[in-house]
C-alpha cells in the first residue's frame, strides 16, 4: 500500500464527516492505493458510530476506537504503527490543511527526506483571515524561539497537524515517542533528527477552526513537555 492518511479524532462528530469526504474525494482521484485510518480517542460523542456509517461510501476507510482518552500523541502514534503505507501523514479532524498539499509533500520522499512537515512560519504560507487570532501568533512564535533553542533548532513551526513519514521512519520514530498530548509533535522531530532522518519544512494554507481544542493551557503544557524532551535527550531516555 503506498499511503495512509491518519487522523486522530476526539469528540469529531461535527467535523469528521465533512473532512472524510474531502480526503476521499482527493484520493479517488490519484492512481495508488490507500487507507484512511481515523482514530477516536475515548470520543464520548458519536464520532464512533458516525465513521462506521461512512465506511461503505468512503474507500479505504478504518476506525481504530481507542476507549479511553489518552491524547492527540497517543492517537497518531497508535495509528501510525498500525498504518500499512509506505507513507503515513495525519491530518487534523477540522481539515485545516487540505490532503491536496500532499502534491507538494510526497516529492521530497524521493530527494531523501523521511520527514515532510507543514509549516505557516516559512515563506509562501497562508493563513485564513481571522482564523489564527493575535494572542495565539504572539505566543507561537514566543513558544517556537524556546522550542528550537530546548530541542529542534532550525525547524520554525513544529505544532501543525500535517506530517507527512516514510514507513521506515514512523516505524523507527514513533516506539521510542513518550509523550501522549500536544508537545507530541517536538518529541517525534527530536527523535527523527536524533536518529538521523532528514526533516522538510514546507509552507501550507491554514484555516484553523474557531472550536479548536487548542487552549492558552495547551501552550503552557508544550512547553513543560519541551524541558521534559530536553532532559530526555540530555540523560539518554531516547537511547
């Protein structure tokens, strides 16, 4: 199989459905094989009942219905040893980056990369008006300078929900992953940089859902997770 498309989903019933049918439309039309693995995440809602009701209209289509709540690192990281791809990308539930970039992603596969990430801080990105307010740039880019100083220098937007692996490198990165919430994204590229894969950061249009679950609370807890990943690296924990 040449890719999976993972997407962790916690209480999704409002958005899964809208974003399932986008990606699928997308891979209809290309010319391999894929899967579409949605993993619920102890979703209390109708997330679960709904994806397997879009089974038999949505080609490829698998739910993996964790029971209890873990998080959104958990989630990708069960999918993505679990995925059957030679390329494995999660992708938000709320789609704020089209599948469609993939026509930009899966080519640096093949210069080399076994990591392709999308990024709104590097030229040519953009940003839906009004959908990332002021207090959340401010505090990205605050939180980004901390980040690469504690743990991926170089890398200027690690948090988006769109990253694209080689099988190798998700089987390689993702056993060794420790944390289950949102500092998940840092951990998984130190231990692609710590390991030797080489990371793409390319730009990608973002529209970000006013009923995100990101919260001021999230940053905070990002960056405890970033001293955490430091002192992992520091005492060999990754080893």
């Amino acid at each position: 199989m040449y890719l999976s498309v993972i997407i962790p989903a916690y209480n999704e019933e409002k958005r899964i459905k809208e974003t399932l049918k986008s990606i699928d439309e997308y891979l209809r039309r290309q010319n391999y094989d894929y899967e579409i693995l949605v993993v619920s995440d102890g979703s209390k809602d109708d997330t679960v009942s709904l994806v397997k009701s879009l089974e038999p209209e949505i080609r490829g289509l698998r739910l993996i219905d964790i029971q209890e709540n873990h998080g959104k690192g958990f989630s990708v990281k069960k999918g993505m040893l679990e995925a059957k791809g030679e390329l494995r990308i999660f992708t938000d539930a709320d789609n704020a980056t089209h599948i469609s970039h993939l026509d930009n992603f899966a080519p640096y596969i093949n210069e080399g990369y076994g990591v392709v990430i999308g990024s709104i801080a590097i030229q040519g990105h953009k940003v839906a008006s009004g959908s990332e307010p002021l207090w959340r740039r401010i505090l990205g880019k605050l939180g980004n300078l901390f980040i690469q100083i504690m743990a991926v220098p170089g890398i200027y937007d690690t948090q988006r929900g769109f990253k694209l692996f080689t099988a190798k490198a998700a089987t390689d990165i993702f056993p060794k992953s420790t944390i289950d919430r949102f500092g998940f994204d840092i951990e998984v590229l130190a231990l692609a940089r710590k390991l030797g894969y080489k990371i793409k950061e390319l730009p990608v249009d973002w529209k970000n859902d006013p009923n995100s679950k990101v919260s001021l609370k999230s940053y905070f807890q990002v960056l405890t997770e970033t001293i955490l990943i430091r002192w992992n690296l520091m005492t060999g924990k990754y080893d």
